[in-house]
C-alpha cells in the first residue's frame, strides 16, 4: 500500500483571510488522503502595530496555538502550499523570512523535487495576487521544485479566474472569504495531492 501524500500548507495571515484559505486547503487534503501539517509563518511586526488594527489583533489570539513553520516542516513534505496576503505584489517580509531560512536545506538539495503552489489575497481587485503568486513562484525554480498551478483544469476556474493560485479580494475585511474562493482552495488541493502522489509513486517504483 502506498503511503499518504506528506503536505505542508506553511502560511501567513494578518487578519485571517489567508488563515481561512488555508483551513479549506487542508481540509481538501485530507479528504483526497494526505497527511496535511498547518503551519503558520512567525509574526515580525511590533506589537504596538499588531494592536492597532483590531482584526489583526483578534486573528493573532485566535491562532495563538497554531504550530510555526520549521525547516523541518519543508524537509518532511512531499508537498508545499504557501500563502501569503499581497504586500505591493509581492509575498509578506514574514513568508519571506522563513524561506529565507531555508539555504541550508536548498544546499543539501532537500528543497527539490518536491511539489509546491501558492495562495494570496489582497485588498483589491487588482491589487497584486496574479504577481504575489509569479513572485514567490520565481523561488520554487531555484528550489528545484516542480510548480504545481491549478490553471483552467476545472470549469470551477473561470469563475474565480486565477490559473496561478487561489486568491481572495477581502476589501479591508469587508468581503468575507466566499464560495468561489473556498471552491478554488478544494480544486488547488486536490490537484497538488494528486500530482504530488503521482510523482511519489513514480519515484517509488523507479
């Protein structure tokens, strides 16, 4: 019997949109039969700005006991799913730090052959999700990593309209995360399972 797909979902998220994406995602995963750990990234940013936005400041109690990413984490997966809100289109500097901790796995070439996708949300409609998504993809290449969109492989997809990744316009908190998005999240999940099951059976019997 094979064994399960292995599936970091390694994230961060302010205010919760992307912390709810990444709940879908892994629910998704479990259902298609991986082994999903959630893992959040570390928060950088000073308590006094975490205590001025009252969203941040309940999302971050809220997932007060919610395990951080180590680089362990990366080495474990077969699979990766990032997500991360838009900062001036590309990734947040906390996603950024952690996989800037990353050179000594990448080194070992413990980073590569793996499976990985991404995920976003910005403020707006075009407000950078397309470019956060390419931005982060640019450093899976130097992984060595095998990208995994889901591009237009469920009719689903034109109606959310991204191939790059899921991604959710939040509106400053006014646009909760919705069906469509949730519906994205379930498709990305399964493709990134099913590919990352595929190339463990090949490598497996090779």
């Amino acid at each position: 019997m094979s064994t399960p797909v292995k599936l970091a979902i390694v994230y961060y998220s302010s205010t919760g949109t992307i912390s709810t994406i990444a709940q879908e995602i892994r629910e998704a995963a479990e259902k298609a039969g991986a082994e999903v750990r959630l893992r959040k990234v570390a928060e950088l940013a000073p308590q006094a700005a975490i205590d001025s936005n009252p969203a941040w400041a309940a999302h971050a109690a809220a997932t007060a006991g919610t395990a951080e990413a180590t680089p362990e984490d990366m080495e474990w997966a077969d699979a990766v799913i990032f997500g991360s809100p838009t900062r001036y289109g590309n990734i947040s500097a906390q996603l950024k730090q952690f996989i800037d901790t990353l050179g000594g796995l990448w080194a070992e070439g413990k980073l590569a052959d793996k499976v990985y996708s991404g995920f976003a949300s910005s403020a707006t409609a075009h407000g950078g999700q397309e470019s956060t998504l390419l931005a982060l993809y640019n450093t899976i290449h130097h992984f060595g990593g095998i990208l995994v969109a889901p591009g237009y492989t469920d009719p689903s997809k034109f109606a959310d309209g991204n191939p790059y990744g899921t991604s959710h316009v939040d509106a400053q908190g006014n646009n909760p995360v919705d069906d469509t998005t949730r519906t994205a999240a379930r498709v990305q999940a399964e493709r990134v399972v099913k590919i990352a099951a595929a190339l463990k059976a090949g490598l497996a019997g090779a």
